[in-house]
C-alpha cells in the first residue's frame, strides 16, 4: 500500500449527502428540536456547524461561541459568526471566564502554571455549557471532533470530544479541509491553522511535532496494520517520529472508551484492546467512503 495524498481522496458530494443524512436520522430517531455546536472559528466546528444546517435547517442550528479571557480571539470570533451568518444560524456568545476562573479558585491543589490541567477545564466548561442548552432546548450536543484527534488521543476527556453525535470522527484532519472547501466554507477557515485554544499561541502541529498532512498518513498507515518502518520510509521520516505518532494513539485509547469495567473473570490484554481498536478505526474509514 502507497502512503500518499491521493490515498485520503473522497467522493465529496457522496460524502456530504451521507453525513446530512446521518445527521437528519438521528435528530428525527431521537424526537431532538434541533442540535447546539460549541463554535470556535476553526474548521472543524465550521465544518460541522455547515452539515448540521444542511441537515435540520439553520434555524434549528444553535451555535455558542464560548472564549474565555487568556485565549480571546476576536478574528476567531468573527469567523464563527461568519459561518452562522452562512448558514442562517442563530448564534449566541458566552463568555467563560467567570466560570473558569471559579473552576481554579475552588480546586485547592490550583497550579496556575499547569496549563494543560488548566486548559482542560476550559474545554470541560465549554461542553457543560453546551449540555446546559442541549437539556433546556430539547436538542442534541453536535460534536467536531475529527479521526485525526481521536486516533491521537489529541482532545480533552469529558471535554470536547464529549458529544450525543459526532459526524466528523470517520475524517482525518485532512479530509475534513477538503469537505469544508466542498461546502463552500471561507478561506480563511479552511486554510487555518488548527488550534485547541487552552492557552495562548496553542498551535496543534506545533504541539504534535508534525504537520497533518504527514500524521494522517501516518495514521492510515497504522490503521491498515503497515509496519512501522515502512511508513517511515514511504513518508521519509524519521522512524521515532513514527513510533511517537504509535505511542500517541496506544496511550490515548482510554479516552476513546468508556470507563473500562472489571470483569474478574476474565484477563485484561491492554494490546488486544490497541489492536481492537485500530481495526474499529479501520471499518469505521471503509464505511465512511
């Protein structure tokens, strides 16, 4: 198998039809009023928020835009307010800070200088805030998480990968750039820089050490079984890059699962349940397509 650009190509029109739809189904299934997606300005919650109001309408497409105070954007806001504007969504701000910052005054062990801890709760009072109007409007929470991140164990547990529907997690990064210039998304969205935003200049390939287009090849090579020193050699990287990549996404699979349960009766293979999950990701890419 050829590690390439053109091995992450999709059938873009199919592949919008097939996620309105599956978006539609659950909303109907379920008896929601509509959906609330958390929107930063970036391109995966654009992406998202863009399927959502082709899905159930725009007016049924709540967007809240939830910056706080250290990492206040007023370019990424307006990008979020753009997309709703796009797609006719109503769209509300709500400024964090205050909760946040009770969050730190009430956490007696508090580190200020811990910003991933730090961050984390950012991202964990976005998600209750966007629960909160989920359970008064009667909807369901949209999540915008990609493949890319949840391979990596890249998102904050209970935080924003926290979602009742996740219609992006069958994409890498990649494909997800190519889905929101399919949808006609700005630009200057879709050529961004990705960002979680839980401390300020937080860049994710900066954090990661890659750029996506060679971790998403590095993924789908893992996810199709190909050995690690093969992927080094096809993408001409060093083969500790690889194997980072590989511990990145075996450490991270507690938070792709749900508590993991004792079962006394039986004997806990933590690599059966790596290789387990690997093939999950695999079906889940070939139904995607």
């Amino acid at each position: 198998m050829k590690l390439t650009p053109e091995s992450l190509e999709l059938n873009l029109p199919k592949l919008e039809r097939r996620l309105v739809d599956f978006i539609r189904g659950y909303i109907e299934k379920v008896g929601a009023e509509g959906v609330v997606i958390g929107m930063s300005g970036g391109l995966d919650s654009s992406t998202a928020a863009a399927l959502c109001a082709k899905a159930v309408g725009g007016g049924r497409t709540l967007g809240l835009i939830l910056p706080e105070r250290e990492t206040w954007s007023e370019v990424d806001i307006d990008h979020a307010k753009a997309v709703a504007e796009k797609f006719n969504m109503p769209h509300a701000l709500v400024d964090i800070t205050p909760i946040v910052q009770s969050f730190y005054g009430s956490i007696p062990i508090y580190d200020s200088a811990d910003r991933v801890s730090n961050g984390n709760v950012k991202a964990r009072v976005r998600m209750i805030v966007l629960y909160y109007y989920a359970n008064k409007l009667n909807r369901l929470v949209v999540g915008s998480s990609d493949k890319s991140e949840v391979m990596l164990g890249y998102f904050t547990k209970w935080g924003d990968y926290c979602a009742d529907i996740s219609p992006l997690t069958g994409l890498f990064k990649t494909q997800v750039r190519l889905l929101s210039e399919h949808l006609g998304l700005p630009k200057e969205i879709t050529a961004k820089p990705p960002s979680p935003s839980l401390w300020p200049g937080h860049l994710a390939e900066e954090e990661l050490g890659l750029g996506y287009d060679k971790l998403d090849l590095i993924l789908y090579g893992l996810e199709h079984g190909m050995p690690l020193e093969e992927i080094a050699r096809q993408l001409q990287l060093n083969i500790e890059a690889v194997r980072d990549v590989e511990r990145r996404s075996r450490e991270g699979e507690h938070k792709r699962k749900p508590p993991l349960s004792a079962n006394p009766w039986e004997k806990t293979d933590l690599h059966s349940r790596f290789m387990n999950t690997l093939k999950y990701w695999a079906h889940h890419a070939s139904t995607q397509k």
